[in-house]
C-alpha cells in the first residue's frame, strides 16, 4: 500500500487531469500540469522562471518558454479551468455540511510602474493606505471547517477602462468595461447562481455593505445578506417608520411619496446603538480559536433602513441590524445589515458576520503559499490564468484538508535539485 505522502501526490495527479480536460487542446495539458506542480512545490517565489527551474531543472530554459506561452498568451478559458476546481471542493465541502456563505471580498497587490494591467493607485488592504496597486475582486464559499474563491476578476479603474492605447497594450477584451467592485461581485454572484449551486447568503464587508444599489440587487433575487456598514448609516429605529404620504386635497396628483418631518426622522445607527437599553446586549461565542473562544457583545434589532426612502412609496422592510460592542470600548465598533429571517438568532447573525474573517486567511496562503501574487507579466490573459490556476491548486488543497486528517504543509510535493548557482531573473538569491 503507498504511503499518504504517494497516496497524496496520486490524488494530486488525477485531479490535475481533470482541470486539463478543460482546456480541450492536448498540447496545453503538459504545460497545465508544469504549471499547478510547480505552484505546489516549495519555494519562496512563484514566478514563472522559478517554477520551470523546480518542475523541469534540466530543461529550465525550454520549460520556462512552454509555461510563460500557456499562461501569458494560450487563449484556454481560465473560467472552464475554475468550474472543475469548484466541482473538486464542492463535493468536499458538501460532506461537511452545505455552504454557509458567498463571501465576497477584495485584494490588493502592491506594485511597482504603471504598465502592469489595472494599477493604479488605490486603497490597498495589504498595505491599509492608497498605493499603487492591482485590485480583484472575489466570491469564496464558506463554511465553519473551510473556504475557498469560486469566481475571481480584476477591477479595472475607470483611468485604465477608457485608456484605449493601455488597454490594447495588456490585452484588455473589447466587452470588458468599468464596472465597479460591487457591480463586479453581483456578476459573479448571478454567474455562479446561474450555474445551480444551491444558494447560501451573500457576507460581505462595508466596502460592499454601504451601497444600497448592492444590497437591493441581492434582495431582488431574493439572496439574503449579513454586510458591513458604516456608523453614517441612517435606519428607523424599533418599531418606527416614514410617516404615509399626506392626505389627498383635490388639487393636483394626489401625493405618493413617505415622508419625514424635522421631528419624525430617522438616525444613525451609531446613535441608535447608545439609546439601546442594558438588556438588549449580549455575549456571543461564535468559534474556537487558537487563543480560546472568539466572543464579544453584540445586539441584534429589527429595523427598516433609509436610504433616500423620501423618495419612494412605501418604506423599506424591516432588517436585522447587528452592533458589535466589545466591554471595554468607549463606542461600537462594528455593525451590519442582514436579510437574514426575523426567526434568526443572535449566533446565526453573529457566526454569519465573522465567516467573512475565513477569507483573509484563504489569501495570505494564496499569496505566500501559491504565489497568487507573483505574476510577473502584464496582460489581463496572464493575469487571469495565473490566478485561476492557483485557486485551482488551493481547491485540491483545500479538499484535502476536509478529507484527510491531518492536514499537511500547502507545499507538499517533493522538489528535484535545481542546477548549481541557478539564480532567476530578478531574484538576489537562488529560488
């Protein structure tokens, strides 16, 4: 019988066959298959020279030409590469349970020049301040035991969509315009609906949370959603409402829009959080973490949001609003909007909130582990393909963790020797 390690690297092999069956042309499986390898072997860059030197240490030159050509310039669909990955992941995460949440998230990676596709300067979540930056954008299943991105894409600045000497420059397609990053995480939410996974809600943090054209797009399709929100944003309190429109005087069209008076008007959730009575507040154990149980006091209310509801005919309906406010703190600190059912408790608000956290961990290994960020090239092809394929690799792993216990170092199959005093380009040490 093999040991786990050669079970291991079997697993691996089939299941890198089935991602090359999606590429159709046989001449791409060979590259496909240098390609995930070497994502999978240790080492502490990820570009395409190093890898072909870990995969292929006596061909480094040869291989280096094959990968470069089949992620940089090969038209294969990185879209049909992704479906097989999640068809991979789904069915482990299904034995653990249905999927809790679509994540939907961002990342930023820093660079350097302006040619690279998509950099601008921006707000970077690496860095925590505007910097010049690549952002994609993505949607993640999760649950308690795992998650990984299903769907990912680049956010394109409005400076690089109307650019067209820059955009034929990195290969932007014609049919891509400037979508911003919510509208960018609705396609790819209606993307993977459309493709029948079972439904599960949408988390997501402010960045997403604070517009309500968001918020009301899940709700007209009926997805429910636990986001993030701003302490600007203004709700009627418990039990509150617009005012009807006023009554019909004969004259004119009879008025159709709710009002507000300079008295009978709606607040911030900030404020409404300190008019909250003691007994509204409660602590909340969401998850075991490595330093004990993850708790903090939150309340949870029903309210209506208002946004602009002046504007409309009938007010919005009622939502869950949750308060984040650790003892200890002079004011809150977090808060969402959830469609969730007025059934859902406490704990399912809370646990739903926090899976978004499950995220950043999926990209710091995507980034230190794969490479996610090591993409050396500039084109929008090559960008998508790299990522693709090592959201691919992070499946497998991912599946691997949910099936066999206990999980193993990300980088786990064995490396060949690379050539004495082999130095890739750009690298101030062997890879």
């Amino acid at each position: 019988m093999p040991n786990l390690g050669t079970a291991r690297a079997q697993r691996f092999h089939a299941y890198v066959e089935r991602l090359s069956t999606a590429l159709g042309h046989r001449d791409r499986h060979g590259p496909l298959r240098a390609y995930v390898t070497g994502l999978c072997l240790p080492g502490e860059r990820k570009s395409i020279e190093p890898m072909a030197a870990r995969v292929d240490p006596r061909h480094v030159r040869a291989r280096h030409q094959s990968m470069h050509h089949f992620v940089a310039n090969a038209a294969w669909d990185d879209g049909a590469v992704l479906r097989a990955a999640r068809e991979t992941v789904l069915a482990a995460l299904a034995r653990h349970g249905p999927v809790a949440a679509w994540v939907v998230d961002d990342t930023g990676m820093p660079k350097k020049g302006r040619h690279s596709v998509g950099v601008a300067r921006q707000y970077c979540g690496v860095l925590g301040k505007q910097d010049n930056c690549q952002v994609a954008v993505s949607l993640s299943w999760a649950h308690e035991r795992a998650s990984v991105p299903v769907a990912y894409r680049l956010y394109l600045p409005e400076t690089w969509a109307q650019d067209r000497r820059r955009r034929r420059a990195a290969g932007v397609p014609d049919a891509i315009e400037f979508r911003t990053k919510w509208q960018i995480a609705l396609e790819q939410v209606a993307q993977i609906a459309a493709e029948g996974v079972p439904a599960a809600p949408v988390v997501a943090d402010a960045g997403y949370g604070v517009v309500t054209a968001f918020r009301d797009a899940l709700t007209a399709q009926a997805i429910p959603y636990v986001v993030g929100i701003s302490t600007e944003t203004t709700v009627w309190a418990p039990g509150r409402a617009p005012l009807p429109p006023p009554k019909y005087r004969g004259h004119g069209r009879p008025p159709t829009l709710i009002r507000r008076t300079g008295r009978h008007r709606p607040l911030s959730v900030r404020a409404l959080a300190q008019q909250l009575p003691a007994r509204a507040w409660r602590t909340v154990t969401w998850r075991a973490g490595t330093r004990g149980a993850m708790r903090s006091r939150f309340a949870a209310v029903r309210v209506r949001p208002a946004h602009r509801d002046d504007w409309r005919s009938t007010p919005r309906l009622e939502e869950w609003l949750l308060i984040e406010w650790p003892r200890g703190e002079a004011a809150p600190i977090k808060y969402w909007l959830s469609t969730l059912p007025p059934t859902a408790t406490s704990i399912d608000l809370v646990r739903l909130a926090m899976l978004r956290w499950r995220i950043e961990r999926d990209y710091q290994e995507l980034k230190d582990e794969l490479g996610l960020d090591h993409f050396e090239g500039r084109g929008w092809r090559g960008f998508h393909h790299h990522a693709s394929l090592c959201i691919a690799a992070y499946a497998f792993l991912a599946a691997e963790r949910l099936t066999h216990f206990p999980p193993e170092p990300l980088a786990f199959l064995p490396a060949p020797r690379l050539p004495k005093r082999f130095i890739p380009r750009g690298a101030p040490r062997a890879s």
